[in-house]
C-alpha cells in the first residue's frame, strides 16, 4: 500500500518534473510575461538589441488530443533553430551517433506547413498513428486539425517518456491555437551567471521577469505537495496498523513453537540465540513479504496513478502519466520500511520467546501478570503522548509535518489506552453478560482479560482502522456538506457559459467574444456577470494563484466571507467593482498564514507590480491553490486583456429558467467551444469532482478493514493455541461444539464492541483533527464539522462485524479440534 | 430422560441382574493411530465389560493406551472398530453432539494436570458442567457447595484455581466431576502429578465419593501400589486388557 502510494505520487510527480524538464531543457532561466504571456518583441530584442544567445522563445498551453491520450496534453510552440542548445532531441539530424532522431525534411515541412505536429515515436506508435496523420486537437472546445510530421525518438529513456505527454508545433501555429497571437509564453535562456542576464533585464516591460528554472518548477510542485504529503501520511498509517498485523503473526509462531524454545533452551540455547531467530525469521519473513508487498503496491499503483493524476488534473495542473515508472529508489524505500517496520514489531515476540523458561507452562500468566501491572503505566503513556500530539497540533506555524505528527501521536497514545479499556471494559460487562448468557457470558469477558496481552493487541487493531474509517468519514462528509452549502450560496446565476474545459475544474482560455456577447444579450436574461480567471505568480510570496477578474457578484450577495473590512458593512463587492483593492480567498490567507487583517496583496500588472489593499477573505473550496478576486475594470486596465473566460446568466424573475438555459444551449448547438450548464449541472459536476477526489480515501478504508480484520484473526488464532487444553477440558467436560462457537464469537463480538466504542471518541478526536487541522493547513480550508449519527453507528456496526466475521475461522477451526489431543497429559 | 431410565434400571430394581446393563460394555474395541504412514495399534480388540459400584484400576506403563481407552469409554475419541455402550447407551453410534450430551449427563472426568478452567472460580468451576447443560447457576449452588465441602474447600468458593495447591486443584476437579451426580467417573492418573501423600489423600476422598456412593470407579495409572485398593485390576498389555 504504502509502496503504492508512493509510487503513484511519484509516477505523478515525476511525469511533471520530466514533462517540465523535457521542456525546460538545458535552460538556466526564463523570461516570463505577465497573465497574458509576453509579447513576442521581446525575444527579438533579446536576440538583436541585447545580442544574447542561447535564447528561444516558447508558447504553451494544455489541449486535448483524442486520438492521441485520453489525459491533456501539453502543446508546445517553437523555433526549431532556436532549440538545438535546449532540447538535444531537435539537434539538426546530422546522422550523428544519437542524435538523429529527426529528419532535414520533417523540419522543413515542420516549418513550411502550418498546423503540423511533431509527437514523440513512442507515444504514436501506442497510439496507431503514423507520420501524416492527421490528429484532432482540442483548444477548450475549438477543435483543430493537425497533421503529425515528424516523430521523436530521443535517445535516452527520460526525454523519451517525458515525451509522451507534449505535443510540439511551430510557434506560430501554437499562437494561432492558443488563440495567443504575437505573444510567446516565456523565453528559455541559458546564462552561465546573473551578470549575463543584466542587457536582458534593461529592456524587459514592465510585466516580464526573469526567474530561474527551479523557481519556476517549485512553484508548481508546491501546489500538489499539500496533497502528495497527505497521499504519504495515509500510507504511513497502513503501516501503522500493518505493524499490529506482523506482531500478531510473530506473536502466533512465537507461541506455536513454544514447546519447541523450551526444549531448545534446555538443550542449551540462550536467550540470545532465541531472540536472533525470532529476529532473522522476521527479516526473512519481512523480506518476503515486503518483495510480494512491492510486486502488488506496483500493480496497485498502476490504479491509485489514475487516480492520483485526475486529482491533480482536477486542481493543479495538467499532468500526462505514461504509465507507472517504478524507480529503484522507490521500491529500496518501500523494502527498507517493510523490513524495518517488521523488526520493531517483531522485537516483543522475540523478547517473549528469548524469555521462553525451560517449562514452558508458566509463560503465560507471567506475561500476563506483567501486563496487569503495566496497565497504569499505559494510562499514563497515553495522557503523556495525547498531550503531546495536542500541543504539537496547537502548533501554530508548524505546518503540515507537526500537524501529522500530532495526529499520529493522539492515534498511537488511543492505541495504548487499549489495554487499560478492554480490562475496565470487559470488567463492567462481566456481570451483564454472566447475568444473560449465563456461563458463556461469564466467560468470554474473563478470557478476554486473562489474555489482555493478545486480545487488547487486535482491539487496539481494530479502534485504529474503526477510528480511521470514523475519522475520515467525518471528514469527508462534512467535507462534502460544507462544499454542497458553498455552492448553493456561490452559485446563484442559473446559467453558466464557459469553453468546455480540459481538466475539470478550471478554466482554461476564454469564450469567443461574440459568445460573449450572444450570452448578455439573450432574451429572457436580467442580468449577466462575466469573469476572466488566469494565472498569476506573486511575487510577495513566489505563488502561483489564480487572479479572477469579475465584473459582478455571480453569488448575488450570498457568498460566505471569512473577514470583510469593518468599514465596509459585510458585503465587499461595491468596494470591489470600485477598484478599491482585491478580495482574496481563505486558502491564500491560511497558506502564507497572513495576519488579519491582511496585509496589501502585490500583484504582477502590465505596468509592472502594484499593491491592492485586501476588502475581504473569502471562502473558497474550488481550489486551494489561492485566488485572489479583482474589479474587471481595474484587471481590463492594468493587463490590457479583453478576454473573458466564463459568464453567469441570472434570467428574468417570471421566466422559465429551463426553457431559456435550453433556448441558449440550442443557439450555440455544433459550437464545440462553448458551453452551456445550468445551475444544477455545473454543481452537480463540481460534486463528481469532490467525490473523485476523496475515492482514494475509500480504498484506504476498505484495506485498514483488511488489516484489522487479519489482526483479529491471528490474534484468536494464537490465544487457540495457548488456550487449547482449556478449551479441550471445556469440551471434555461438556461444552458443545455449538456452545464452544458461541463462546468464541461472543470473546471476539465483544472485542469488536471495545474497538467501536473506543474509534467513537477516537474517530471524532481525528476527524476534529483532520477538518480543522490538517485541512486547513494543507488545503486552507475551512470545513464545517457535521455530525451525523450514522457515522458512529456505522463504526460500531464495521468493528462488531469485522470482529465477528474474523471469529468464524477460528471458531471453526476450534470446533473441529480433538479433544483427546487438546488434553493429552505428558 | 435417559438418566432415570438408567438408574431405575439399576438401582431401583435392586439386583443388578440380567435387566440391568453393565456400566461400560467394550466390543471388539480397535484403536490405531496413523503415524508416519504406519498404522499404530494402541488397543486390539478389546472386549469388556464394568458393573456398578466397582473401583476398576486400568494399569499399564506409560504409552500403552491407558489414556486412550478412557478417552474412547467418555465419547471424546472415537474408536477405529468396535463398540462402547455406557448405561446401556452405545455411545459410539452417536453423533458427536449426542456424545457431548451423554458426557456431560452422565460421566465424571478427572484428569492428572487437574484441568480447571482458570477464569473461573472454584465454585463455579464446580457448577459449569452443569450450567452449560442450561442449568441456572442459583439452583446449583447448593449441591457444589455441598461437594465442596465435602473436599474440604468450601472456604476457598471464591478463589482462582492458580491460587490453589495441586491437592486442592485437585479436590475441585473430583467435585466438578461429581456435581451432576454420574453413575460413572473416569479418572486419568489422579495422582500422577502429586506427592505420595497428597496422591492418597486424594484417592481416599476419590474412592469415598465414587463407590461408596454406588458409583463406578474406573482410573488409569501407572502405579501398582493402587491396585490393591481396587475391586479389579485390568492390565493394559500390547493393546490387550487383561485382569
Ligand atoms: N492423537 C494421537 N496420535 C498419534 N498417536 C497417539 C495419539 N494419542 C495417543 N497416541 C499414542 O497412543 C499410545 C497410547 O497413548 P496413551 O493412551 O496416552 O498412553 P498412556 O495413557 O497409557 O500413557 C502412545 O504410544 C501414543 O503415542
Ligand atoms: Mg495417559
């Protein structure tokens, strides 16, 4: 699982790092322009006027490719000439050793033709498609033709994978693609120092910037380390709950063979020598273990990839996953931890079995009794590591390592009130029991007490996973509210007209202007409000954010705010439109942890950086990227940009809404570049992206059931073995086999029922973590924690049923036993 | 209930004759283990029969299968070949919850490591055969605590059996045995795993309760200083019973 994840993150991870360093290329710097790139003047005055070289001149954005990858592509423009210092790969087909990978003909045709491709061999021949093909591509709903004429097949294996999710034109063609006519994105630059770049930074405007590659790369990274890191923490805790797993099975074979040790240790065998076997069949086993662990997390992360990738697609930025690279470092990492971990679990049974005493029989109610004492010790363990995970989460600055480490530490210190509880536990049913189920029910509490040592191992298993499951249900589902009520109060035009989008959640370029137009004036239609989202790096804090220009309220007032200025009443949205400042969103403020109220806010205009006052905070669970809303009339002025990349219709009180939304969707019907979406369609999209954000987290459950459930499972199977002549004797003198189920179901029924009823406040104690800790502090989100009955009912409900499934096994197999060999007196 | 029939049979009628059926009759009683492919044969067609109110010592070294035959007359093994009737019931055409049924109506078992369940206490160590067979525990207190008594542990209803001494672990497991009043009472090397004079502390308590109560007394052991004491002595012999 864990190898999975990583592996995942890192597939995701490192198919952007590749994508941006086939790109990137040898470049040391580049030049960027403001939202709406720069203007290609520049490069010939970098070239002639400042007479440096390298230099080239680059224009990307994201477009789909059907017939090519169901994921966005990144589409390249460029200048061949230009590229050769850069990319290796457009290094003139000299017939050199490695370098040919292009021909002297596919470049001129490349040149010459406009709309022509050059993809990478690989990702063509994946495809079916051959030099000439003609390929669709897809520029937020402007479907484009272009014809493939020339392959790539770069020599070394990173360039090539890399490759596979960017689609190279000419700079001309992508400007006509991208609808960026006479602008370029950035510039590569390759300078041996800063002192290089000095002619070039005297005659940049004002909006363009010099930034170093590995700025410009962590800035990116950046947005998805929040999550990567949250992925990482919830492997983490399969590990966790993977170790109570491998000290139940060591634990097993420990007292399986405890006949065995005391013969051994009479024969002469240290401790010692014990101790180191139990120890070398850990690492052997764990090895094994860990191989097989690495074999299923690649296949499983070949699933979670995908999943991992639509998130980050949905959010971030477009990432093209050619498959799961499986790194050794990954998997060197993933062995080490299983290893390691197996050892630290492992380390209890081998101290058991070291301390095996030639008669064997006396081991156990030793161990038990030593437990019984610690018991105190435990409680006191537990106030002393929850008190120190609560100060590690109150934190303030601590960010999201201390805030992990302090629900880890409130998770582990719940995981060592298990043995404490059970014994009060059991001991507070006892009489119940005994009073209901007569014998058996005075029974089944008393063993699970006499053998707290394995019993409160497997509840302690199973609070973990329950409380997991409790806790992230919580979560999301207050997750799930708290985004349902944004929207409602957001989202209140009845009519939204974007260009369909790439990825899911943002918007990527802008609506026809006649769309535009169509859409204001639509009969039927009282008022319209416009927005242009586009990105912006601030300099203030090196974020990226979006800046949002809008020209009117599309919530009509409803929106939540998380601060407003005092003096401005509580709604912002006058002092917006009158170009007094920005509003900026919650997670903008949480991240870079600004004061309130918060300090002018620099942003990257035309006329070079600027400072706006903040109007207000306002909540925003659309993106925890940041965003910062401007007046559409300041934005139009200050960036010299007209476009507009989405409108909200708000229609005539009377009207029909569905008849207009339809009337309209009909007007721009065979238009593929706009779209049309009620109200209700565009939340409900908003939710299918909510619901496959969190579906990871499903999966997490399930396996912390799995894990738990085995837990359970090897931990009755060992208490069999111990207890075997009991059981035996129970049976000899009278105990059906019926009675002998009943009795185990009810010991493993009543664990389970401990491990509920502890995951209750455990469960909550990490949901409260997790909504107003972690979420704010990786995402900056504020979540309304809603509780609902269900989720407590539903835990209990999972630990009493995994328990009991878990006890059928053993109460089979407990049945099935021969009573004559159970007993027998040697 | 069969237990009545039974004791009618015997008791009531007075003489055991022709009517009455003996205690345990053995017919052609096989016992083979499998061992490293190899049949091992532990009892060879043995043929037997126990009356009432008999102290039957079962000799025999260790490994001869004294602990079998015992295990085989209580329902809890099942014989290769042949047959075991108890009070009349042949036991071995049971199925194996009718065998557990039987056990606990009507035979006491007595083990040489004293088998106590140790969650429980004393007395209700004493009470659980009974009050697994749905009897409520109330109603059994009494009787227990008469048995109890009678061993000598009455003051000791509360404790845990780990905090008992062998004798007196012991003594509570020949209670236990004892508590639903069986016609026949199986006890396997009760004193192996006791000083000599605790071993007959316990064997005299063991005899005082069984045949002199007019129950059947059939225990294994390896000691010949027993055999005196018994009304028979069987001699386990190459899977052979001899007297
Ligand atoms: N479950 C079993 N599997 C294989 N052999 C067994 C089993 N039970 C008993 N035996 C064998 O049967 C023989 C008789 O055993 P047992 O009845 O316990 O002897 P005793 O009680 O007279 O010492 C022994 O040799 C023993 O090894
Ligand atoms: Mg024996």
């Amino acid at each position: 699982m864990m190898v999975s994840i990583d592996l995942a993150n890192g597939s995701a991870r490192r198919a952007f790092a590749l994508s941006t360093d086939a790109i990137t290329g040898k470049a040391t710097h580049r030049v960027a322009g403001g939202p709406t790139g720069l203007d290609e003047a520049v490069y010939r005055d970098i070239r002639v006027a400042a007479g440096f070289s390298p230099a080239a001149p680059v224009v990307e954005g994201y477009v789909g490719v059907p017939e090519l990858s169901g994921q966005p592509l990144r589409l390249v423009g460029i200048d061949p000439f230009a590229e050769p210092p850069f990319r290796d790969y457009f290094a003139p087909a000299a017939g050199g050793a490695n370098g040919g990978s292009l021909d002297a003909s596919a470049l001129t045709t490349f040149l010459t033709e406009p709309n022509s491709l050059i993809i990478s061999a690989d990702a063509a021949a994946e495809a079916g498609i051959a030099l000439g093909d003609t390929l669709t591509v897809n520029v937020a709903g402007r479907e484009i033709a272009a014809r493939v004429v020339g392959l790539l097949r770069p020599a070394d294996d990173v360039s090539r994978r890399a490759l596979g999710g960017i689609v190279f034109t000419d700079i001309a063609s992508a400007q006509e693609m991208l609808d960026l006519r006479g602008r370029l994105s950035h510039i590569d630059l390759i300078a041996d120092d800063e002192a290089a770049l000095a002619p070039i930074a005297a005659l940049l405007p004002p909006d363009a910037s010099i930034e170093t590659a590995a700025a410009r790369q962590n800035a990116v990274q950046q947005m998805t380390a929040a999550f990567e890191f949250n992925l990482s923490a919830l492997s983490l805790l399969a590990l966790v709950v993977g170790m109570f797993l491998i000290y139940n099975t060591v634990t097993f074979s420990v007292i399986q063979r405890r006949p065995l040790f005391a013969v051994l240790r009479m024969l002469g065998a240290t401790g010692g020598q014990l101790f180191a076997l139990i120890l070398g069949e850990a690492v052997l086993l764990a090895l094994l273990g860990s191989l097989l662990g690495l074999g299923l997390g690649v296949l499983l992360g070949r699933g979670v990839v995908g999943l991992i990738t639509q998130t980050i697609n949905d959010f971030w930025f477009a990432v093209n996953v050619q498959g799961v690279s499986v790194p050794p470092s990954s998997l060197i990492r993933g062995l080490a931890v299983g290893v390691g971990a197996a050892l630290l679990a492992a380390i209890v049974p081998a101290i058991e079995a070291a301390r095996t005493a030639p008669q064997s029989t006396l081991r156990r109610s030793t161990l038990e009794s030593r437990i019984r004492r610690l018991l105190p010790w435990l409680v006191v363990a537990w106030a002393a590591l929850t008190l120190a995970g609560a100060a590690l989460l109150w934190l303030r600055g601590g960010g999201l390592f201390t805030a992990f480490a302090g629900l880890f530490a409130v998770l582990i210190a719940a995981a060592l009130l298990a043995p404490p509880l059970t014994d009060v536990f059991m001991r507070l049913v006892a009489p119940l029991t005994g009073r209901l189920l007569g014998a058996l029910g005075r029974l089944a509490p008393r063993d699970i007490i006499r053998s707290l040592s394995r019993t409160s191992i497997a509840v302690a298993a199973l609070m973990t996973a329950v409380s997991v499951i409790v806790g992230v249900s919580i979560m999301v589902g207050s997750f799930r509210g708290t985004v349902i009520e944004w929207l409602d109060q957001t989202l209140q035009a009845d009519i939204y007209v974007s260009p369909p989008n790439v990825t899911a959640n943002r918007v990527i370029g802008a609506l026809a202007a006649d769309a535009v137009a169509t859409a204001r004036t639509w009969p039927g239609v009282a008022r319209a409000v416009s927005s242009h989202t586009v990105q912006v790096q601030l300099p203030q804090f090196g974020r990226l954010v979006q800046l949002v220009a809008v020209d009117g309220d599309v919530s009509n007032g409803n929106r939540p705010y998380a601060w407003v200025r005092p003096d401005l009443g509580d709604d912002p949205w006058p002092a917006l439109m009158a170009g007094e400042g920005v509003i900026i969103s919650e997670a903008l403020a949480l991240k870079e942890n600004l004061p309130t109220p918060p300090p002018d806010i620099t942003l990257p205009t035309a006329g070079g950086p600027r400072d706006f006052p903040v109007l207000a905070v306002f909540y925003d669970y659309s993106s925890d990227q940041g965003s910062v809303f401007i007046g559409d009339a300041t934005y139009r002025t200050l960036w010299d940009d007209a476009r507009v990349s989405a409108v909200g219709l708000f229609v005539e009180p009377g009207q029909p809404v569905d008849e207009v939304t339809a009337a309209l969707a009909a007007r721009f019907a065979g238009r593929s570049d706009v779209l049309v979406q009620s109200n209700e369609a565009l939340r409900r999209g908003s939710l299918e992206i909510f619901d496959r954000t969190f579906a990871i987290t499903s999966a997490l459950r399930l396996l912390a059931i799995i894990v738990a459930f085995i837990g359970v499972l090897s931990a009755l199977l060992s208490l069999q073995l111990e207890r075997a002549r009991e059981l035996g004797t129970l049976r000899a003198t009278g105990m059906t086999r019926r009675q002998l189920w009943g009795l185990t179901l009810l010991e493993t029924g009543l664990m389970g029922a401990t491990a509920g009823l502890m995951a209750l406040p455990v469960g909550y104690a990490l949901a409260w973590i997790l909504v107003y800790v972690i979420n704010v502090r990786s995402f900056g989100w504020t979540l309304t924690m809603d509780l609902r009955p269900e989720y407590f009912i539903q835990a209990l409900l999972v630990a009493v049923g995994a328990a009991l499934l878990a006890g059928v096994y053993p109460s089979i197999r407990v049945g099935n036993m021969e009573i004559a060999s159970a007993i027998r007196e040697e | 209930m069969i237990k009545e029939r039974v004791r009618e049979a015997m008791v009531g009628e007075g003489a055991p004759g022709e009517t009455a059926p003996p205690v345990v009759r053995l017919e052609g009683l096989c016992k083979a283990f499998e061992e490293g492919g190899r049949q091992r044969v532990v009892l060879d067609k043995v043929d037997y029969q126990f009356d009432r109110g008999q102290f039957v010592v079962l000799l025999g070294h260790s490994g001869s299968g004294k602990s079998t035959l015992l295990n085989l007359i209580s329902g809890i093994d099942r014989p290769s070949e042949g047959h075991v009737s108890v009070l009349g019931t042949r036991i071995t055409a049971l199925n194996e919850r009718d065998r557990t049924l039987f056990r606990r109506d009507h035979i006491g078992f007595v083990f040489q490591f004293f088998n106590l369940i140790p969650t429980l206490t004393v007395l209700e160590n004493v009470t659980l055969p009974q009050e697994l067979a749905g009897r409520a525990r109330r109603e059994l207190e009494p009787t227990a605590l008469r048995l109890l008594d009678r061993v000598g542990l009455a003051d000791r209803r509360d404790a845990h059996p780990d905090k008992l001494s062998g004798g007196e672990q012991q003594r509570v497991a020949i209670a236990r045995a004892l508590a639903h009043d069986p016609l026949l009472v199986l006890a396997d090397e009760p004193t192996g795993n006791l000083d000599d004079e605790t071993g007959e502390r316990v064997l005299a308590l063991l005899l005082e309760l069984t045949r002199d109560a007019g129950r059947t007394l059939l225990m294994a052991t390896h000691n010949p200083d027993i055999a005196p004491r018994a009304d028979r002595v069987l001699q386990l012999h190459d899977g052979r019973l001899v007297e």
